[in-house]
C-alpha cells in the first residue's frame, strides 16, 4: 500500500488524512456487510412491557376525553373531583339544580254561582229591615204566592216587628217577625227565629183563607188572632211599596 501511496500525489490534501480515510471506508464496509448477513434477534412482548415504563399524566395533560365528555355539558366533573376556579374568586360554582316547569292550574267545570242583585235603598227602612222584607218576597215567591199573599205577609211582619227579627219574647213567649208563639204550635224558639221559616209557616196558614185577601186585615187575622185586628191595614200601602220595590230589584 506504501508503494500505491507513493504515487498518488495531491498536493492539496496531506497523505495521513487520506489514509485515516481509506480506513474509516474499510472499517464501515465491514460493518454494514455483517449486519446485512447476522440474523435478526426477535424481540418478545414480555420483554416490550417489562422495559417499558408508565408515564403519570398529570390532570391538566389528561387526554381530552377524560376531561370533558364530548360536548356534554356538566356541571360537576364525573370523577368527582373539585371543581376548578378558573375566575380566581376562589369559591367552586354552585351546582345548577334542574328547573321543573310549574303544572298547569286545573281547570274548573263547576258552573260559577249566579250573584243575587244587591237590595234596593228603601225609604223609611234600615239595611236589616230590607233584608228581612227580601226574605219574606223571596219565600212567597218561591211557594207561588201572588203579591197580594206578599203584601199581606209584609204587612203583617210591619205590625207585629217592625221587620226586625224578635230574638226576646215581648208577648207571652211570641218571638220572631211575626210574633209566633211556640206554645201555639208554631214551632221551636229557634225555627220561629229564623226568618225563612218564619215567613214559610205564615204563608202556610194564609194560603188557606184566601177568600179573604180583599180585606187585609180579614186574612192577617185569620192568621195571626190578634188582640188588635185592625192595627194591619195602616201598613197596606207602605207593604205594597216594599214588594213593588223589591219584585222589581
């Protein structure tokens, strides 16, 4: 090799970096023709898991998947873990409750009552003597008594209370609008004062002597066996205002 070297001539290039050269050629051929011919070494997957090493993952390098549930919204994280402040006010946000929707009001099929007509103003009578007089009109009416039976009742009622509803006896045990006596078989001290009743018990009677209501004080005292038989018919004209009144209210 000596003599091939003396030969080459270059004048630029020192002969000892062209024969580490050669040498670094030679020694790389070497090498790659034995690993070209030696046989491949198999390696097995034990030994793959054996020398590989689990990496931690810290929760802010999780993989997407774990940390949000694609898309989904929560409003607490699945794992359970703390939610984090991301404003900086160091307080968690609060777990929105679900929102239900408020069950419709039920619909009612009750028909709504009919609202009677207030009372007409009446000269010459209170609030209390109106009412009364409207439950006597009312009662005649509702037993098909005619307004001539109505005047006659009212009459009556004018005479014996004043339309007031008698809670004290003032005659013997006579209690009530028209002074009935339980003792005669009117009815007890707490049905003769109520005044529905009363006005119903006379108008039974008086239904019997209407061959008599021509004369006003004939029926009420076919009725009422008074002591003062012609003290009625002084209310006739003031009872046939207050059933006019009150038929047309």
């Amino acid at each position: 090799m000596r003599s091939l070297l003396t030969y080459i001539r270059l004048p630029k290039v020192p002969r000892a970096v062209v024969v580490r050269r050669l040498a670094m050629s030679v020694l790389c051929g070497g090498t790659l023709a034995v690993a070209t011919f030696a046989p491949v070494h198999q390696v097995s997957a034990a030994q793959v898991g054996a020398e590989v090493r689990p990496v931690a993952v810290s929760a802010d390098r999780a993989p997407r998947s774990d940390r949000a549930s694609r898309g989904e919204k929560r409003s607490v994280p699945a794992s359970g873990a703390p939610v984090r402040d991301l404003a900086g006010t160091g307080a968690a946000p609060a777990a929105s409750a679900p929102v239900r929707a408020a069950p419709a009001p039920a619909v009612s099929t009750a028909p709504a009552k009919p609202v009677p007509p207030p009372l007409p103003e009446i000269a010459g009578l209170d609030r209390y003597q109106v009412e009364n007089a409207a439950t006597i009109v009312d009662v005649g009416t509702s037993m098909g008594v005619s307004q001539r039976g109505q005047i006659i009742a009212v009459a009556t009622a004018l005479q014996e209370s004043l339309l007031y509803n008698l809670g004290v006896a003032v005659d013997h045990d006579s209690l009530g609008l028209f002074q009935q006596r339980p003792s005669a078989g009117w009815g007890t001290p707490e049905e003769i004062t109520t005044p529905s009743y009363a006005a119903r018990a006379f108008y039974t009677r008086l239904l019997d002597t209407t061959a008599d209501w021509g004369c006003l004080t004939c029926a009420a005292q076919r009725v009422q066996g008074s002591a003062f038989p012609d003290a009625y018919a002084q209310h006739e004209w003031f009872a046939t205002t207050i059933v006019a009144a009150l038929a047309a209210n």
